[in-house]
C-alpha cells in the first residue's frame, strides 16, 4: 500500500465514522463542499477545520496518515496559490514588477483558495478511507437513482466512479514500480532542464499505459467470468438502512452548517 495516496483506498477500523450509511458519507461530503465555499470570513475556515478534524478523530484514521495524502497534490495548491497572489486583482497594491502584482486582496484570495483545496482534499479522503468500494459503489448508484428516470445508467456511472478511485493508488504503486526498475536500468528522472525531464518520462509513460490497459482487460474478464450483467436482475448481499447514528450525524452536520454561517457576525 503506497500511504503517500489516500484517495481511493480504504482503511477498515471499527469506528462510528465507518459505521455511517454510505450515502449519508456522500451527502455530508456534498454539504461541507457547499459549506466550505461559502464560509464567510477567516473564523468559518477555523470551524470547518475543526470539525473536519472531529471527524477524523472519529474514524479513528492516523491523522498522520491522512496528511500524508497532501505531499503528491503539494504542487497543484502551490500553483493555485500563486495564481491568485499574482492576477486576482485588487486595490491595495502591496508589490508590482512589470504586469505582475501583489495586491492584499490577492493574498486574502490565495489564502481562501488553498484553506478550501487542503480541506476538500482532506474531506475526500476521509470518504474512501471509511468506506469499502462495495458500500461507495452502492451509495453513488442510490444517489443517482433518481435520473434513471431520464435514461442516465445510474448503476454504471457508480461502477466506473468507484474502480476509477480504487485504481488511484493502484496505479500510483505502479508508476513506483516502474520507476524503480527504469532506474535500475540507468534511467536519470530528476537532472536536465524541462525538456529532458519531459523526455525521461516517455519511458515510464509507456509501460504504464500498456499496465493500465492490461489491468482494465483482466478485470473486464474477471466480472465477466463471474457473469456480471449490470444491474439487470442484481441483487444485494447487504441492503443499505441509515440507523439512529445516521440521523444523528444529520442532525450535527446541520449544527454544524449553522455554526459556520453565524461565523460572518464575528467580523
């Protein structure tokens, strides 16, 4: 298990966090997005980060090994960061050099932006490290039950959303794999400018695309074999039933929403 990628695997312990009815997961992930995007002001990050952290606490998930999942998405927040320090506009000019300036408007917006994505990232996680592929399959076919009306595969979508995230660090141990071997073979991924670093890659590229195609026709052939048709007359081992603590993390999601919004009369 490569513990550098936490999305999309799954970390079995006995907590009530695990114990929650998928779809409920699903639908406190959509809210705290939700929540998250329209905390007003500095103190509505403090308190959702808070209670992300509760959460986590409840899962009983090694923080540790859940901010471990943050070092291979590292680059794409410093990214997001910098655009938004340098072409958000504003008044307050703090520095300029030729077209790019640093204005205090900028900053706040850099600083909202990367609170948001680190906390997002980190809520994701938590999603697929409670909960099996099995019960994730089955809580996004329920959520999308309802367009099934309209013609939309419910149950397909839900198969392909879930292998893809299971497959995330799959192919992750992979390309470490193939790494390893490439420079055991004398291959050099970390010296030269861009250029030669974007050409050392087209070896690892290659036999991973060809491991990916592989691995996706084995297991067409796999579910095949055990005559697996969709959702045409499917049944299930274990029938999803939210309980008492589903309704009770209902009702702490809602105290929690409201906690938020009360953060803008702080301010």
């Amino acid at each position: 298990m490569n513990l550098n990628i936490t999305i999309g695997q799954y970390y079995p312990a006995s907590s009530k966090i695990h114990s929650l009815d998928p779809r409920t997961k699903l639908l406190a992930l959509f809210v705290f997005i939700i929540i998250l995007f329209s905390a007003p002001n500095a103190f509505g990050y403090v308190v959702s980060a808070l209670g992300l952290f509760g959460v986590i606490l409840m899962s009983k998930v090694p923080v540790k090994f859940m901010l471990k999942g943050l070092r291979n998405v590292f680059f794409i927040i410093i990214f997001t960061v910098v655009l938004n320090v340098f072409f958000v506009p504003g008044e307050t000019v703090l520095f300029q050099l030729g077209f790019l300036r640093v204005t205090l408007e900028g900053l706040f917006a850099a600083a909202r932006m990367a609170c948001r994505l680190v906390l997002l990232i980190i809520a994701s996680s938590v999603l697929t490290l409670t909960t099996s592929p099995i019960e994730l399959t089955d809580g996004i076919e329920h959520a999308l039950k309802p367009f099934k009306k309209i013609g939309v595969p419910a149950h397909e979508i839900a198969m392909m959303m879930t292998i893809a995230l299971r497959f995330i660090p799959t192919l992750m141990e992979e390309t470490d794999r193939i790494m390893k071997a490439q420079i055991s073979r004398g291959a050099d991924f970390g010296s030269g400018n861009l250029v030669q670093k974007a050409k050392a890659i087209i070896p690892l590229l290659v036999p991973l695309f060809i491991s990916a195609f592989r691995r996706a026709d084995e297991l067409a052939l796999a579910m095949e074999s055990r005559c697996y048709r969709g959702d045409e007359n499917r049944t299930r081992m274990k029938v999803l039933k939210r309980g008492r603590i589903d309704y009770i993390f209902y009702l702490s999601l809602i105290l929690f929403g409201a906690c938020v919004y009360f953060t803008r009369f702080l301010l």
